[in-house]
C-alpha cells in the first residue's frame, strides 16, 4: 500500500496577491454597473451549475483588477475591486429582486479608458497565445473569467496604446453599499461523506487560495483560476502559477493543474489530468513536464488509479499527487496518498 502524509488546513493573514478578472454584460448592465459600482452574477437554478457560479466568483478580492467584456465592443477598463464576492438577494438595480444575488464592488483607477480593446486585437491576442484563458467562444456559456496577471498586462497595454491622452477616471456616481455576507458555501455531504456537487468543492479551494492558503501543500503560487478552457474542449479545474521574484525579476518556475472529484477517483480521470499536464507543458512550459505540478482531489480513490500512478513514477519518472479530502465541521481536511 501506498504511504499516507496528512494535512490538516491552517487558516492565517497574509497580504493578498492582486488577481484579474473579466466580466461579461451588454451595454445596458454595464452603464448600470459602471455607474453604482458593482457588478452582479445571476443564481441558476440547477443546483450543480450555481455552485460553478459561486466558485467562479470566491476568485475575487479586494484589490483584484477588473474588466469588461461589453458585447459587441470589446474589452473595457480599468477598475479595481473593493470588496470580496458577497451575497445579496435584495440586490434589484437590473429590475429583478433576488435574480443576481452574487456581487462584488469595484472603482475605477488610473485614468479613463474611453476606447476598449476591440475583438480583432483580443482574436490577435489569443492567435499569438498571450491571451489563452478568455474564451470568446464560450461567452455564451459564461460570464465572469479570472485572467493571468501576464494576460492582464497585455490587455493594459493596449488600453493604454489605444488612449495615449490621459484624463481622469469617472467616479463612480451612486455607490453601492456590499451586505458583507459571504456566498453560499454548501458542503453538504451524502451518507459516506462525498460533497454532492464539485463546484462547491472548486468553491472552498477558491476561497482558501484568496485567503493565502493551503501554500505548504501547494507551494506558493500567483495566479489562481478555475473552470480554464484548454484547446480540447474540456475546462481545467484549477490552474495555478507559481512565481519568485529574484532581486526585482520574476521568475516563472512551475505550474499547477488539479482536478476535483468529489466520488472516487479513477484511472481516466488520471488521464484526464496528464492530457492537461501535457497541454500545459507544450503551451506555457516549453515541453518541460518537471515544471508542471498535477493533482488529482477526490473522496477515494479506485486501485487502478493507485496503479496507474506507480506504473508512471516508474516509466516515466513523472508522479501525479493524490489528495484525499474530508468533510469536517463545514470546513475540509486533505490527506495525501503517496
């Protein structure tokens, strides 16, 4: 039998790494978003996608970048997010109480940005690979996408070449004020103890990564994404990067791609995430696998997936972790099986 380390989640205050996020509206909600500050996401009615939802936004924090891809003009800037997601079902300035419950605030900073970055510039971006995680042809599926600090860098910089005159940003007229509670955090389990839906699973690896957290499992990391779209069709769970800085240079030295299950983890789920190791390494790491870190999260794991783990330590000298998770008193504690 495999070895077993456990890891017992420790909660502590560290200064928060500055995210990027896109949000998707029309004109309409924009100009009302832009105007009170805040920005809101609607509650599904299937249980199972609402909690991807939630997940989705757990990504953002104060001090976050935010974006606006405003259909049928582009990608608008620049503000800043004030507040953590939180959840407020009075919350009626698009004309339904209670139908977008899940909202964050923002204000603007730099300068005004009055023209965007038009769709052939972010096609450009995606062709040259510098915009890789803002999918527009999945705009109709999503609304809210958590960027690199690299592809937020890009996207500045032409805002800024297509706004060379600077002028003062346009405070935002009426605030709204954030209810301060936070989003929903169902960690309800079944009689074994799985959690019934993964997006909330998704959901407090989100939350404890904006909290600085779980470092000494992971490692110390930048960017932390979920839901990733890849070149095949399927969405990485979660994606992180990590980097040092080096005297004043950053220095890019590994990546991390996981994938959650809440039943038992089996062998097509391991190939599943070894077929997001190998885009990863081909896209962001120049073929070098070493600097790919896979994990694969569920409750249990089948004796295939144990096999096919040793057979790849063994063949290929290439290890994927796996982490066994553990509801306990709404909060989750992770074991890892080596």
């Amino acid at each position: 039998m495999m070895g077993e380390r456990r890891f017992r989640v420790v909660f502590v205050a560290i200064m928060m790494r500055m995210g990027s996020h896109i949000f998707l509206v029309n004109q309409e909600n924009f100009e009302t978003s832009v105007e009170h500050g805040v920005y809101a996401t609607t509650k599904v009615k299937f249980p199972r996608v609402d909690a991807e939802v939630v997940a989705g936004m757990e990504t953002v924090n104060p001090g976050d970048l935010v974006f606006f891809y405003v259909r049928n003009r582009g990608i608008m800037g620049l503000w800043k997010a004030t507040s953590r997601s939180f959840l407020d079902e009075g919350l009626d300035l698009w004309g339904e109480t209670g139908k977008y419950p899940y909202a964050i605030c923002f204000e603007p900073i730099i300068r005004d940005f009055r023209r965007p970055v038009a769709s052939n510039d972010i096609y450009d971006l995606r062709d040259t690979g510098k915009l890789w995680t803002f999918d527009l042809g999945m705009v109709s599926n999503k609304n809210h996408y958590t960027i690199t600090k690299d592809e937020a860098r890009e996207i500045i910089r032409l805002l800024l070449r297509n706004n060379p005159i600077s002028s003062t940003p346009v405070p935002v007229r009426k605030p709204y004020k954030e209810s301060g509670l936070r989003l929903p955090m169902q960690l309800n389990t079944n009689r074994r103890g799985q959690i019934e839906y993964e997006g909330f699973l998704n959901a407090w690896f989100m939350r404890s990564f904006s909290k600085g957290e779980l470092k000494s499992l992971v490692g110390d990391y930048e960017d932390f994404l979920n839901f990733v779209p890849t070149s095949f069709n399927r969405v990485m769970d979660i994606f992180l990067t990590h980097v040092t800085n080096i005297d004043g240079m950053d220095v890019l030295h590994k990546l991390t791609c996981m994938e959650l299950k809440t039943r038992v983890g089996t062998e097509e789920d391991l190939r599943q995430l070894v077929r997001y190791e190998d885009w990863l390494a081909r896209k962001l790491a120049n073929g070098d696998h070493e600097m790919v870190q896979s994990i694969l999260v569920a409750f249990d794991f089948q004796e295939q997936a144990l096999e096919y783990v040793r057979k790849r330590k063994v063949i290929d000298e290439k290890t994927v972790r796996l982490l066994r998770y553990r509801v306990t008193q709404d909060d989750i504690d992770l074991e890892e099986i080596e």
